[in-house]
C-alpha cells in the first residue's frame, strides 16, 4: 500500500541529526516516516542547499529573500531576531511571499494530501492562505509550540491567528495550558494536547560524565541552565540569584549552556556581581551532547517567565537530574510539586537564590524525586508514545488506514 504523503511545514529544520535549532521537528518527522512519506518545506540558510535528503526525508528549502545573506529564520527563533533587530520586519512580506510561492510548487510536485504546519505564524497562515485561495481539499494539521501563541498579541497578531485557526483541519498544543490559549482565540473544534518528545535512551541517567566536571573545572556543585538567553527564559533572574548561592556554597558553578541576544549582557552581569569565576557560558551543545550535560549536573534549573511546554526540562528528568522549575501552567503537564521535581512560586532574584540554596542543602530528601521523574517522563513524554500520538490523528482524521 501507497504511504500518504504529508509535507511538513517549518521555520525551523536542522540539517541534520545533530545539528541545533527544530530538532524535535526533525525527532518528529523522522519517526513519523515508518507510517508516511515525509517531506519538509523550511528556510534556506546560507550554508544550506536547496534541497536535501536525510534519513529519507527529503527537504527541500525556499530562499527567504533576494539577498540570500539575509535570513529572517536561522539558528535563533523568529521572534528573538525580530526583537534583536527591528529591521528585520521588513523581511516579513518576502519570507511570506517566497514560503507560499515554494509551497503552491512542492504540492503540485510532490502530490502532497497533508501539510503538517509547526507554529500557527507565519508558517500556519502561510498554509491557511494556500488553502483558502489555492487548493481548498488539502488538509491541515496544525501545531502551536508557544512562541507563535504567546507572541504577536497585537491586534492584527490575534486576527491573523483567528484566521489560521478557521481554515486549519486539526489543531495539535504541546501543553495544556496552550490549549486554553486556543479556546479563548475562539477555537471550537477539538484539540489536541501533543507535546514533543524525548528521547529516553539518548536522555538517560547513564549518559553521566564525570570527566565533563574535570573539563569545566567544576569541584563542587553543578548548577544547568540551557535554553535561549533571552528575556523571557529568566536566566537574569537566576545570575541575579547566584551571589547569595555562592555564599553559601563556595565552589559551585552555574553553567549556561545557550546563545541569545542577552549573552554578552549575562556575561558583563556575572563580572558585575562579582561571580565570573562561578558562571561559565558555554554556548550552544549540539542535541547528541546534551544528555552528558543534563546527567552529569546536580540541579537543572528552569527560571522561565513563560513557556509552551518546557522541553529542555523534560529532557533534565529523563536523565534523572533534579529539576527545579518556576511554577508555570505549561510546566505543571511535566512537574508535579515534589513528587517529580520541585517549583519556585515566583520569580525573583531573592526567590531563586533561596530556593537553590535550600535545594541543595537537601540533596538526599530528594533522590526519590529524581526516579518519580524519569518515570513520569518515560510514561507521558517518549518518542514512541509522541509519534503514536500524531500517527492517530492523521490516520482516524485524514486517511482512515492503519498505523
């Protein structure tokens, strides 16, 4: 039997296994291949071709303006540039243009009947116009990831989201609390509550390297942030929080494994308070070296402002490493208040500082929490159980054939 074919439609899209930015897009795909022909639609960045085939994937790229050199996606989300540099808003329409233009081609080429959209702006309005002024019978699943819902709230931002969710078949969340998000926009059908999965065995307590300690010359506690140094990760919060941290232990290191637009300032932050010798700036880890980070550290912690779901903390879980999170609602689909890691109500500075202090001087009262954890990731969040997930929908919704 002919596989159905689905083209998965991105802003983000590594080139290849290991590489940064939309892995768990590329996780997805990958793993949704033993049910579907796959094929991907992304940006083209600079050092990339046009079109590629991985993992028997074929992906193909569209330019994202006349001058190749400018790229609105690249390794950073959207939104992050967009804020670093006001300039790129300018490049908006012609991303738009050229995404629909190779869009309406690789349909009629590849004979698509599914467009999987990740994030609802731009590339689910993008999916939502083809489909109102082109092909009215393709069919599409949406899926928002947080940034897209979170962001853009402006008046023409909801409008445009109100538009996508209208013309859109099904709509997938990566959390509940991105679902009501959903309903208050005024969507009324059913919706699904996907979030993106871990890898368990590449995320595993056996992936601890004590030699990583030697090579960042940690001697005492080991203190993981990772995600985008940006405002709204909160990592501010927690630099602010480690003076009172180092204090009280005095050969801790907190390492911040990420890029973003606030680097240099955390950087010039640290040599302000006086910290520099206790927070080391790593950049980013490539996604097959993250779990040596993840295992090996004492305490991951979490300081989000918001979040769609929270993947790198999820990911922290599954290699049995205590979590200590801000008390978000995305969050609560991961964390339950220690029984599987541990929530700070609150953010500040005061709040972090105490709450890391107070954690690690329990350590041993919370090893249970540690175990509770990766069961709780590897029961709701594995890869096996995500693409399952998605592999239903498209069949009972699209395709009515088996998995």
């Amino acid at each position: 039997m002919n596989k159905s074919k689905v083209l998965v439609l991105t802003s983000s899209f590594p080139k290849g296994g290991g590489d940064f930015g939309g892995h768990f897009v590329w996780e997805l795909t990958q793993r949704l291949m033993e049910s579907f022909d796959m094929f991907v639609l992304a940006p083209r960045r600079f050092n990339l071709e046009s079109y590629s085939v991985s993992g028997g994937i074929k992906i193909y790229r569209f330019k994202q303006f006349p001058i190749q050199r400018i790229a609105l996606a690249d390794e950073e989300p959207i939104t992050v540039r967009l804020a670093r540099n006001k300039l790129y808003f300018f490049v908006i329409p012609f991303f738009l243009f050229m995404q629909f233009i190779a869009l309406v081609k690789l349909v009629r080429k590849e004979k698509i009947e599914t467009i999987h959209s990740h994030w609802i702006l731009p590339q689910g309005l993008v999916a939502a116009c083809y489909k109102k002024l082109i092909h009215k019978n393709v069919k599409i699943l949406a899926t928002i990831h947080g940034s897209d819902m979170n962001g853009f709230n402006h008046y023409l931002g909801r409008l445009l989201k109100r538009f996508v969710l209208r013309n859109v078949n099904e709509l997938t969340v990566v959390s509940n609390a991105l679902k009501d998000e959903a309903v208050k926009l005024g969507y009324k059908k059913n919706i699904f509550v996907c979030p993106m999965g871990v890898d368990t065995k590449l995320f595993a307590p056996d992936k601890k390297d004590e030699s990583l300690r030697e090579r960042l010359k940690i001697e005492g506690d080991f203190i993981l942030f990772a995600g985008n140094i940006i405002e709204n990760k909160g990592v501010r919060f927690l630099i602010e929080a480690m003076p009172g941290v180092v204090r009280a232990f005095p050969d801790v290191k907190l390492v911040v494994a990420g890029v973003g637009e606030l680097k240099s300032e955390m950087i010039n932050l640290a040599g302000a308070l006086e910290i520099s010798d206790h927070i080391l700036f790593v950049g980013a880890i490539p996604h097959t070296e993250m779990p040596g980070y993840l295992a090996t550290a004492d305490l991951f912690v979490f300081p989000s402002l918001f979040e769609g779901f929270g993947l790198a903390l999820a990911e922290a879980m599954s290699c049995e490493t205590l979590a200590l999170s801000s008390n978000l609602k995305a969050v609560n689909d991961i964390i339950i208040d220690n029984e599987s890691g541990l929530y700070f109500e609150g953010i500040s500075s005061t709040i972090i500082s105490h709450k890391i202090i107070h954690t690690l001087q329990n350590r041993e009262k919370y090893v249970s929490l540690t175990k509770k954890g990766r069961e709780h990731i590897v029961s709701n969040f594995d890869w096996n159980i995500v693409r399952k997930r998605y592999a239903d929908i498209f069949n009972d919704k699209f395709f009515h054939v088996a998995t």
